[in-house]
C-alpha cells in the first residue's frame, strides 16, 4: 500500500469519525454558535482601535499624523467607547450565544437559557463593588469562563426539568408566564452553588474564578503560539477537508477560544503601550496559512484560470471571485481536490509553508502581529494589512507566499492536467464517432 493510500485510510477509518463526532458534538457546537454570534462585535470592536491607536511615531511631526494624534488624545474616551461597549463586553455575547445554541440542541426554551447563562457568567466574573460592575473579565480573560458558565447553567436548567424540579402553572396560564416561573428554581441553584464557590475561590486564592480558569488554560493558550501546534491544526484540517469533511468548520470552532483570547491579549498590550506577544491569531489563520481559503487554493486557481484543460479553466475562471474572498469550495468540490492523490501534497503542505513563513516572519519582528479581528471573507491582502492596523508588510508576505504556494502546485497541477486534457481528447474523440460519453 503507497504512503498516500496509508494517510487516506487512517484519516477516513480513525480520524475522520472522531473528527465528526466532535464537530456535531452539542457542547461544541455551542460554543462555536456562541462565537458566531460575538464575532459582529468584535471585528467593529477591533475597527476601533485602528483608529484610536494611530500608526505613528508619538513625537512625529507629519501634519495629518499630528493632526490624528492630537485628536485622538483629546477624544480618546468618545472614540474608545464603541469598543468597551463591543470587543471589550465580547464574553457577555459569548455567554448568550453558547447557552442559547446548547438549550436549542436540547429543545429547550432558547432565550430564558441565554439569559441563565449570562448571570451565571456575571455572578462569577464580574462582581459588583460601590455600585458598578467590574469590566475586568469581560473581554478576552473572561472567555472560557463564558464558555463553561453557559454550559454549567443549561445543563443544571435541563437536569432539573429532567427530574421535575421546577415550578408548576395552570395549563391556563401563558407560555411566557410559565417559562418566567419554570427558571425560577434554575436560579436559585446556580445561585446556591455557584455564589459560594465564588466566595471560597476569592478566600482561598485572593482571586476570581475567570482568574483560576486562565490559569488552568494558560499552558494550552501559552503551546497554541508554537509552530508546531499551528502546523497539527491546520494538518488536522487539511487531512479532514482531503477526505471530503469541512475540516475549516470542525477545527476553527475548536480554535476559536484560543483566537480571541491571543488577540485579546495583543490589543491589552498595545493599550498599556506594551510590545505584542501573540502569534497565532485569526487574521494569521486566515491570511497567511490558508490564501484563497483551506489549501492555499487561490494558487489553484490561478493556475487553472489559464490551464489548456477546457475542465480546470472553467472551474478556475468560476472560483476567482469567490477564491479572492476566501471561499474555495468550488474549486475544492468542482476540480475536484478532495480526494485527489495528485493534488494531495500541495493541498496538504503548501499550508505548511505558509505557516513556518509566516511564523518566523511575525516573531522576528519584520511583520507585525496581529491584534485586529477581520471577517473570515476579507480578501488576504487586505485582510493581513487591516488585522495589524493597515500596515504595508503584511501585504508584501501574503504576496510572497502567493507565489510560493503557486510554484508549490504548478508541477502536481501540470501533471493533474495533462490527466485532464487526454479525459477530454477522449471524450471528444468518442463524441466524434457517436459513442455515448458516460460520466
């Protein structure tokens, strides 16, 4: 059995369901959805601070750089309050969205969960002290509190509905009535457990629990900024997109926590004036490993736009737009690279490249890091700029891996359409002396 052959029947025996199994495993699939729904007010979060923390030396003397600097000094509250109201509160939308999503899943009353899952949230990582409501946990170091906050009130809230534990009205009553009475006793266990674990962790550890989370979670978040846990990922995403799972979907929920905590972390550092330390946020996923979508395939694409194969051009010319956006399942599917032993390599390891490229680029210091979220479909070039507050040199590394992943593919991609061209000189042939051409 070839190496290809080998890596194709461990991914669909072994991998492949595993991989499947998370990806429509209800807890995670509730905390994407929960992300999904933050992402709006973080990616108009993260526009604010292009504007507020301009790009220019402090002492510059430039006339529209002094001109940007002294207004923003003198409006720097007005202009930052988008961003406290958004990107700085993400975990409030984060704690909604993953407790309505996982109360759905389990039919249940989506809203009144939602809202059981933001006190539960709130009780443990944002107390109220003279009146006001500590903002301290309610960007990126409250996330996986959020996460599991959500998760511990639904599930408490459908265990108890289980067993009957729950507040009974007459069948006249309203429905909106009855479900206001039915999470009553949710409330009063979440309060009955969760408030006094609250107060034994602050006691005991002069902290809060999002403080104790992070803690637990620091050495995944701290490995997540190596290159050798960036090239697992993106091999486990490529390998499950290869074998005609939405790879991209599966690991990028998973990723998603790790994402908005680093450039979290990135935007606290630029607001202290501290240097950024986070390599491995969204914009780098997107921009840098993956050009033109899951494959580097916008490589694929230009090749095919001018391929002699009437097939691959078509495809190629069809996929240009969509690839330039970050959207590749019609080349993926139309080409078809799934399951392709001749594209397998450059599907899999132009990626790779991109990866090791792009991590010693930003590390070093020649590309700046990330610290801006950007919609997924933001074209890469514009993406990579933007997501490092509209510098030039990320520009100029998206262009480079461009044509590094386009020499990557070319020698497999001239043998896969010389494959093509004699499928469709056949095809013609048999067409010419009437013989049916069968798919």
């Amino acid at each position: 059995m070839s190496l290809y052959s080998t890596i194709i029947s461990v991914v669909e025996k072994h991998i492949a369901p595993i991989a499947s199994a998370i990806g429509t495993q209800k807890h995670v699939r509730a905390m994407r959805d929960g992300f999904i729904v933050s992402m709006p007010f973080i990616i108009v979060g993260s526009f604010v601070l292009v504007f507020a923390f301009p790009p220019f030396d402090p002492d510059t003397k430039n006339g529209f750089a002094r001109i940007w600097l002294d207004f923003v000094s003198a409006n720097f509250d007005q202009i930052m309050m988008p961003f406290q109201m958004t990107m700085a509160i993400m975990t409030i939308f984060v704690a909604m969205g993953t407790g309505n999503s996982l109360a759905k899943a389990y039919k249940m009353d989506g809203i009144t969960s939602a809202a059981l899952s933001l006190m539960s949230f709130l009780l443990i990582a944002s107390p109220a002290k003279e009146g006001a409501l500590s903002m301290g946990h309610l960007g990126g170091t409250g996330i996986f509190t959020a996460v599991l906050s959500a998760f511990f009130s639904v599930e408490l809230y459908r265990i108890l509905k289980k067993y009957n534990i729950t507040i009974r009205m007459p069948e006249q009553v309203p429905p909106a009535i009855q479900r206001s009475f039915e999470v009553l006793i949710p409330v009063l266990f979440v309060f009955m457990t969760l408030f006094p674990l609250s107060l034994w962790v602050q006691a005991e550890f002069n902290m809060l629990i999002p403080d104790l989370v992070m803690e637990a979670f620091k050495p995944l978040v701290t490995a997540s900024n190596t290159l050798p846990a960036i090239i697992g990922a993106l091999l486990l995403c490529q390998l499950l997109w290869f074998a005609g799972i939405h790879g991209a979907a599966i690991v990028v929920g998973l990723l998603s926590p790790i994402f908005i905590t680093n450039i979290t972390a990135n935007t606290d550092a630029i607001a202290a004036g501290e240097p950024m330390t986070k390599i491995f946020t969204q914009p780098f996923w997107d921009f840098y490993i993956f050009i033109g979508g899951s494959g580097a395939t916008l490589a694929l694409v230009i090749l095919m736009a001018f391929s002699k194969a009437v097939h691959l051009r078509t495809i190629g010319r069809m996929s240009m737009v969509p690839g330039a956006f970050q959207i590749n399942e019609p080349v993926i599917f139309g080409t078809p690279v799934v399951l392709n032993p001749i594209l397998f390599l450059p599907f899999v390891f132009a990626p790779v490249i991109n990866a090791t490229i792009a991590f010693f680029a930003v590390k070093t210091g020649i590309v700046g890091m990330s610290f801006i979220t950007t919609p997924w479909t933001t074209p890469a070039l514009l993406g990579a700029s933007w997501g490092s507050g509209w510098t030039i040199t990320p520009v100029a590394l998206v262009l480079l891996l461009l044509v590094l992943d386009v020499l990557i593919y070319l020698p497999f991609f001239k043998m896969f359409e010389k494959q093509v061209m004699e499928q469709e000189k056949e095809a013609a042939s048999d067409e010419a002396v009437g013989v049916p051409v069968t798919a």
